[in-house]
C-alpha cells in the first residue's frame, strides 16, 4: 500500500525542511550561479506539486507553510516565534527599504535588481554604505557591516549572489518591495 510519505522525494523533503529551519525563503527560482541565469528551483517545484502534503506535515510538527502567489516563493511560520520572526522580518525589511530608496534615489528602475546583469553591484553598495542615514539603520537593526547585511539577505534567499560582490533580489525580496511601494502609493 503507497502512503502519502512514500511518495514524496524524501531527500528533497529533507533539503526544504533544513532551508526552512535556517530562516529561508523558497522561491520558484534561485540565481544559478554556472548557468547565469535564473533556474527553476527543484525544492519549490516538489512543494508546488505536493502542496497538501507539505502544508499538513508542517502542521504536524508545529509549523504554518505559507505559499505566497504574488511573490512566487514558500516559507514556514511559527506561532510562538513571532516576536524572533518580528525581528527578521524588520530586518529584512528595511534592508530591503534601503535598497530601494537608495535605488530610486538614483533614478533607476526597481525591476532592474531582479536583471542579473545590473543588480546590485560594487559600487552601489559602497555608495550605500557611504550614507550615514543608512548606516544609522543598519546599526540600529544590530547589523555590524555592510557585507553582513547584504549576507543576512542573502542567507535567507531574498538576494541571490550572482558574481563577485554582485547580488539580484529574488522573487521574495522583489515582492516585499512591490507591497511597500503599492501601500506608499495608497497611503499618498
């Protein structure tokens, strides 16, 4: 008799788990950094395809699998972790926030940081790093340097590293900075 759990690819069940468990995204692609480009992710096609199970296992083990559409990418959530979850997600947030301000600051178009060949490269993050304003929020989050930040982002998928000191915000970060730029634009 096939169960459920004899159908599901257990090494990829194993993978989504622990990159969950680190604090990370899931997003439908990831930057491949042999191929140059964005590849579909196997990780997110595996939760796409099994989403029932997924999401009643993660209820088994205390966990709330979230599936955002909009920005195409999965995560996990925990009722008593809210205040840590808090934490992060302000962190991300306003790294991200700065980012973009910094970004269209300088006129250029928010859909160029999803384009790997423009991204966020050298001499923007030193710009960025040069700016005291940004520097104070930075180590107001408790974030030591610049490299730790854009590591932080990094680490849990919302920025892709796609060349030396050169990043592309993922589907997840692209998003996050979508809904904040829809509820300014509300709020005006």
């Amino acid at each position: 008799m096939m169960t459920a759990f004899s159908q599901i690819n257990m090494a990829k069940s194993q993978q989504i788990y622990t990159t969950f468990v680190s604090g990370k995204v899931i997003t439908k692609q990831a930057y491949g950094l042999y191929q140059q480009s964005f590849v579909d992710s196997i990780l997110y096609t595996e939760l796409y395809k099994n989403l029932d199970h997924f999401t009643q296992l993660y209820l088994h083990i205390g966990y709330n699998l979230n599936f955002n559409v909009k920005g195409e990418f999965f995560y996990i959530s925990r009722n008593e972790a809210e205040e840590e979850a808090d934490t992060n997600a302000t962190k991300i947030q306003a790294m991200l926030l700065i980012i973009a301000r910094y970004w269209v600051d300088k006129g250029f178009d928010l859909d160029d940081l999803i384009t790997p060949v423009i991204g966020l490269g050298r001499s923007a993050q030193e710009e960025i790093a040069e700016q005291t304003i940004y520097n104070d929020i930075r180590q107001a989050l408790g974030i030591d340097t610049w490299e730790k930040a854009f590591n932080y982002l990094a680490d849990r998928n919302f920025l892709y590293i796609c060349g030396d000191k050169h990043y592309v915000l993922s589907s997840a970060g692209m998003y996050f900075l979508n809904q904040h730029v829809e509820k300014y634009s509300v709020e005006r």
